[in-house]
C-alpha cells in the first residue's frame, strides 16, 4: 500500500487506530489501581481486542502517565530491560516480585476480580 493509499477495511489499517483501539488501551490501564497487575492480554481483551497483546505492548512504549508497570505478560514476567523500575513500582504497591515476576500470577486473575468493565 502506498503511504497516500486510504486502508479499505479495518482489517487493513494498523490495530493501534483501528476502531479506537488506542484509546480504549489508554482507559483500561488508566483504570489499574495500585496493586493492580493485568496482563497484556487481559488489557486487549478489555479494550475490545483480544488478539492484540502486542500491540497494547507497542502502545504502552509509546504513551506516558499510564501506570504501565501494572502490565505484565501471561506469565507475570516484568518488562525485558525494564524489569528494575517495574519491580520497584510494584512491590511500591504492594505487589510480590521475585525473580522479574510477579509472584503468584495468575492470568485472567485481574478480569475475573473486578470483572469486565465498558470502555
């Protein structure tokens, strides 16, 4: 495609703008309370896109004043080359971590506890 093409379908536009993604993103992370752990995938899927994990990744390295130590992986595993700062802002909160994860981590813990919300 071309840079002055037009994306003829959702499909073909970047999921960071397609349908609000980014936006909806933004809203349930700002939502994390302290003490709060959400896996990437818990955020996709409460933002409407479960099968965009990574791209709530991309967003988060992008965006600022979001308490993006709150997200983790399926496996609780702190950020790769973050994991310092994480780890502090965490156990700040109260939140165990040991060895870059966070210990006790269960995924789908953080939907099932305050359950699904509209965003």
């Amino acid at each position: 495609m071309s840079a002055s093409a037009t994306p003829s379908s959702l499909a073909d536009r970047p999921v960071m703008v397609a349908d609000g993604f980014a936006t909806r993103v933004h809203d349930v992370v700002a939502d994390l309370e302290e003490g709060d752990v959400a896996s990437y995938a818990e955020v996709a899927a409460l933002a409407g896109r479960p099968d965009a994990p990574r791209a709530v990744g991309m967003l988060l390295a992008r965006s600022s004043g979001l308490p993006w130590w709150r997200v983790v992986n399926a496996r609780g595993r702190l950020v790769p080359g973050h994991e310092r700062e994480q780890g502090l802002r965490l156990r700040r909160e109260g939140v165990a971590v040991a060895g870059n994860h966070v210990v006790g981590f269960r995924p789908g813990a953080f939907g099932s506890r305050r359950g699904p919300r509209p965003v």
